[in-house]
C-alpha cells in the first residue's frame, strides 16, 4: 500500500519538480546557473546539485568541471535483477534465521545474494499475513548479475526466477514453488568502486568544489545503498546552500519567477 518513497516525494513537490524531461546543458550566468531542459524550459537558479549517474553527470560538467567530467566517464556500471518470491514457509525444512545470504563467485550459482525479506523488514511478513489470512508465507528476494557477467541478464524473466528457485533448492533445501514472484531489472543500476575511487570521489568534488554553486551527490560517491544516498545528498545540499548565503541570489526563475535551487534526478 502506499505510493512508496520515490511517489510520496514526487506528490509533496509536484509543483517544483519537472520530470520526464532531460536536462540538456548547464549554463554558467554571471550569478548563479541556467538549467536547459529537453522540453526548452530554461530555468535560472542559485546552485544546481546533480544527483544522477556518472556518465549524465559526465556530459553535463564537461564545460564547467573538466577534470570530474573525465574522471566520472571512466566509471564502471553493473546491471542486476531481482527476483522477489513469495513461498510458503512450509517450503523449507527449517524457519529462515538471519537476514539471507552471499554467493562467492566461483560458487557456480546463478544467485549471487539473497535476502530473507520478511525477516529483514518485520513489516513486510506483518502486511503478507494480513492480506493472506491463514498463509504462513515468507518473502524472499533473490539477486543476479555480476559485473562483467551481464550475459546471465539476457535470460527471459521465467528463465531468471527458476534459476533463483533452483539456486535456493542448493543453498537452503527449499523444496515446492513460489505463489508469486516479481522479477526486476536494474540496467547499469550499480557504480563499480574500483581500486582508487575514494581517490576519484576527492578528485571530482574538489574540481566541481571550484564552480561556486555546482554541487554532485548519489550512489557513485558515498555509497550505493538507498540509506547512503540519502546521507549524501542531505550533507551535500546542505554545503551547497550554506555556500549559496555568502552568494548574491540570482535574478529568478525565468519560467516561474522565483530563486530555486536546481535539481537534475
């Protein structure tokens, strides 16, 4: 129930945010930037934070951030899915302890991760019990795809969720079928931390650090969990709007007529 996270911010600021629409460049004013938009919305604002990919954060500081631009191209991405079942809890031979399990590489495994879902988020088996009266049911999410094993994702949906049954048959002793499952696909939906990227991260944020009112934030920096992100976004907002009060305000939003502070998701 409920419209999640990412639809309850969306409808508490639906009246600043502009979606389905890509941001085409970034421009420097003499106070403040100027974001142009696909749709050829030009909105002029104090500071603009970019919260989204390497590669879109890439294009956009090419001008302006030279040097974070080519360190940000050369991040890696790894795309995953998740397998989401519901199963009986009668299907294993034993309660699910823990909050699930990791699969080394060379496991030979499908599944790289699983999480024991209703175990993890109590609130989870407390909604699955309530819609489903008399089931004793259990959630289980089941992640595929390493980075640079993308191949296992060209696999349909129904061939990915019987690997995910098979490979928890192995590791658990589960024995039956899901009553549901929900299979979802992340592309290139992980940044890869390679040898060096903490070096990386200081590098990017200390070049963008020398355009006054350009900020970047997101799972490439601090952390790819949602958690982190959040963390990260709050720390840098907060430093790119304590800078802006020692900045004179720029002249309004050519489209709306107020000072805004710039967003690209």
């Amino acid at each position: 129930g409920g419209p999640g996270l990412v639809g309850a911010l969306a409808e508490r600021h639906a009246d600043s945010l502009r979606v389905g629409s890509r941001v085409r460049a970034l421009e420097r004013l003499p106070e403040g930037w100027r974001v142009r938009l696909d749709s050829n919305e030009r909105i002029a604002c104090d500071g603009v934070l970019l919260a989204c990919p390497a590669p879109e954060a890439a294009r956009l500081l090419a001008e302006h951030a030279p040097g974070a631009s080519r360190d940000l191209g050369g991040v890696e991405y790894a795309s995953m899915a998740l397998v989401t079942m519901a199963l009986p809890a009668s299907a294993f031979p034993e309660p699910l302890t823990g909050t699930g399990f990791l699969v080394p590489a060379g496991e030979g495994l499908t599944v790289k991760a699983a999480t024991f879902s209703s175990n993890k988020w109590p609130w989870i088996a407390e909604e699955l019990a309530a819609a489903n009266p008399g089931d004793d049911l259990v959630v289980l999410r089941c992640s595929i795809g390493r980075f640079g094993e993308e191949r296992v994702l060209e696999r349909s949906d129904e061939e990915l969720a019987a690997a995910a049954v098979r490979d928890l048959a192995t590791v658990t002793g589960m024995a039956g079928a899901p009553v549901q499952t929900r299979v979802t696909r992340w592309t290139d939906g992980l940044p890869q931390y390679a040898v060096g990227h903490a070096s990386l991260v200081e590098r990017v944020r200390a070049d963008v650090a020398r355009s006054p009112g350009l900020g970047v934030c997101g799972a490439v920096y601090g952390g790819v969990g949602v958690p982190a992100c959040v963390a990260d976004a709050r720390q840098q907002a907060d430093l790119l709007a304590g800078a802006l009060t020692t900045n004179s305000p720029t002249s309004g939003d050519e489209a709306a007529g107020t000072n805004q502070q710039g967003v690209n998701p």
